[in-house]
C-alpha cells in the first residue's frame, strides 16, 4: 500500500498563486506517479488540463507517435468517394481510389491551397487556385502553363501520403504520424477478436448523421466522461440513472492500447415512472433487467465508441489547445435498419437523446474546465467505477515518461516530432 503521506492534503495555495509551476516541475508530478492499482487511483495534476505547454507535451508524447481514427468505412464506400479532415493541423483527404482507401495531404505541391474541401465523389482533385490536378492515388496528373518552367517533371510530384491503415473488423481508418509505431490491427488484436465474439457488426455498419461540436475543455475531460458511468449520480440524475444506475455499471481490465466500460439496465424497472420507463426501453431493445446494453471504449489517444445492440456512436476527438477540443460524433446503424419503413423515427429519437445526453455531458466538462483552474484544485481520487478513466490517466503518464526519457524534453526544450509520410 501506497504511504499514507501520497493522499495527504495539501496546502492548495502554495506556489500557487502569484506563480505558474514550470513544465519541468508538472511533468515530474505527471510521471512519478506509477501506481498501477485502481483501489489506489489518483488523477491527473489539475494543471494538466490547463497548462499550454504541457498540452504541447501531450502533442508530441501521444497524438503524433500513436493512430488515431479519421473515419468510417462507410463514408468512402465507392471509388472517388473522398471526405476533408483536418489532424493536428495538417489537412487531409480520405480517399477510396482503385486500390483500397488512401489518407493524402490535401496541400497542393504548388502554392499550398487544399485540393478538396467537405466531402462527395470525385474522379480527381483540382487545386481551386491554380488547377494543378491529382488522380485519387495523389499524383500529378495536370499542371497547366508549366511548360517553360526548366526541369519541372509532373511525374515526380504527388500529394503526401499519410500512413494509414483500415482495421476492417470496426470499419475504422486510421492514421499515424509516426513511422515506427506497429500495426493498429496488431495493436488492437483483443479489441477485434473482442468484436467478432460479440457480433458488433461494425464493420457492416453504415454512417447515417455526423455531428461535429467544438467545446471549451480538455481533451481528456470529454474522454474521461465518455467512458464511465458513475457521472450518472449527478450529470444524468434526472434523465439516465435510474435506467442505467452508475452502481451497476463496471470497468474491465486495461488493455494498453484500449479500455472499456459497461452500463447494464436496472433490476428494478418496476420501480421506473412513466418517464423513466420511457428511457430505460430506448435503451432495452429487447433486453433483459440487469442486461449489459452499452459498452464504452476509449482507443488510445483520441478514439471513443459506445455500442448499442444494432448502432453505435464513434467520437473522434481532434484538441486543438488544453482548453479547446473540437470532435465529430459518427452515428452508425445496421444497414438492413437504415432501409427499415421506421428508420426515420429511430434516427430522430436516437438525435434527441444523444443530444439530451450530451449537452448534460458538456455542461459537467465546462464546469470541470471552470474548476482545474482554480488554485483548490489538487490531485483526486478515483472510484472503481471510474476505471477506464484511470486507465487513460496512467495511458498519459507512460507516454509522457516515455518522451521525455527518449528527448530530455524540459520547460524550455521540446522537440518537434516528425510527420511520416509514405
């Protein structure tokens, strides 16, 4: 057992306030924690959340050395199907040309404006500011009034091409910008056998609304939230929680690259009112009291899945700063049901009650935001209903420890990391 003096109280407003702790000093705090118990959890240093440049850390030690998802199958289905995303900065087209799905950098090799913008279907991509043209494989295939420019050869000019790989069991594409990284199939090995034991299906699934939202809180926050159900108690006291009780919720195991959490239904539905009755159906399709009816993922960094028996939602998280993190919420559902006569129903009440949800959600994680500023906010502990969310805490602390052990990286030098490119 840890020694008492590590849940101590300490004196929140020393060095506080009046002065803004180093880098150094927070990822010292960040990685010296190794506990690896969650009977002993602790959270994150509040400035972790807050902190600019260790958000900058965060840029380098996790989303540009580990895969992260861009999108669904479904949204390249044809050849020329293509859809705009934009990574840390670097704009990218996601493409099906003639040889599978490709993940380019939307820049053109010529003056730099993007090739595609939104989504559609294309037999090529057009620069609008000076027409230079690419094929769906990137390469330069027109590139008017060029003729006098001395040794300009179209042939030795493409898009860059991200590395990228489909993991085909969940209908994900992801990208890396890493060039050393293994696999994300092979990363994710447990999670696919996980999904063809359980019949998940996403892989036959089809995107059907796409909800985009920017939201003025950490990035972790959202993740954290995401993926337990103790929050129910108070976010969700009057909507979810007597449907789905947080003390009947449960986290598994870590699986380093993934975790996972489940809400089951309450035992006592007879106990529910007309309203709460009316939630804990949505929810039931056909299950039973006590039933396991939504199973929360959080893929490490920035990729988080809910699965419902016959959809589910994917939510791709892109931080753009500590306090700022914008995301895309992709709905998918069986596609012998998006056909079905009731189909626009389902997806109107699915709409209304994921919003409902979400905004309840939101308010928590602005408040959150409002609350790790303050010079009270110190270290917390975890309840084992909030495993998944220690779980991406010690995710963080390794990865931190890692980089700062391979670059020496400090308060006043943080290297770059490279973008791969194929």
């Amino acid at each position: 057992m840890p020694p008492q003096s590590h849940f101590a109280e300490q004196s929140p407003l020393t060095g506080r306030i009046g002065s803004n702790r180093g880098l150094e000093q927070l990822i010292g705090e960040v990685v010296e924690d190794t506990n690896e118990r969650i009977e002993f959890g602790r959270t994150l240093p509040a400035q972790a959340y807050t902190s600019p440049d260790f958000f900058q850390v965060e840029m380098e030690a996790l989303f540009k050395t580990d895969w992260i998802c861009v999108g669904h199958v479904s949204q390249v289905a044809k050849v020329g199907d293509y859809f705009t995303y934009n990574l840390l900065n670097e704009p990218m087209v996601v493409v099906r040309a003639r040889e599978g799905i490709k993940v380019h950098s939307s820049v053109c090799r010529h003056r730099w404006a993007p090739v595609a913008t939104g989504s559609g279907n294309a037999p090529a991509f057009s620069c609008p500011f000076h027409k230079w043209t690419y094929d769906l494989d990137g390469k330069l295939v027109g590139a008017p009034l060029m003729h006098k420019a001395e040794c300009f050869d179209k042939k030795g000019i493409s898009l860059h091409e991200f590395r990228s790989e489909v993991v085909e069991e969940l209908g994900l594409i992801f990208v890396t910008f890493s060039s050393t990284i293994n696999s994300i199939n092979e990363r994710l090995a447990t999670l696919i056998a996980r999904s063809k034991s359980r019949g998940w299906d996403l892989k036959d699934q089809v995107v059907v609304d796409i909800d985009p939202q920017s939201n003025n809180y950490n990035w972790k926050a959202q993740a954290e939230t995401y993926a337990e159900c103790y929050h129910h108690l108070g976010g969700h006291e009057t909507t979810i929680e007597k449907a789905l009780p947080a003390a009947m919720s449960s986290c598994e195991e870590d699986k380093g690259t993934w975790t996972m959490s489940h809400a089951r239904l309450t035992d006592q539905p007879a106990k529910l009112n007309a309203i709460e009755q009316d939630v804990y159906n949505a929810f039931a399709n056909g299950a039973n009291p006590g039933d396991v009816v939504l199973e929360m993922i959080i893929i490490y960094p920035l990729t988080l899945i809910a699965i419902f028996k016959d959809s589910c939602d994917v939510r791709l998280l892109r931080p753009l700063a500590a306090d700022l993190t914008e995301s895309t919420a992709l709905v998918t559902c069986r596609r012998e049901h998006q056909q079905s006569e009731d189909f626009p129903q389902w997806l109107a009440d699915y709409e209304h009650g994921s919003r409902m949800v979400n905004d309840e959600d939101n308010a928590i994680n602005r408040m959150q935001q409002i609350g790790v500023s303050s010079a009270f906010a110190t270290v917390g502990r975890f309840s084992h209903l909030e495993a998944c969310a220690f779980h991406l805490a010690d995710y963080v602390r390794k990865g931190v420890r890692t980089y700062t052990q391979d670059t020496g990286a400090t308060a006043e030098a943080a290297p770059k990391a490279s973008l791969a490119v194929q």
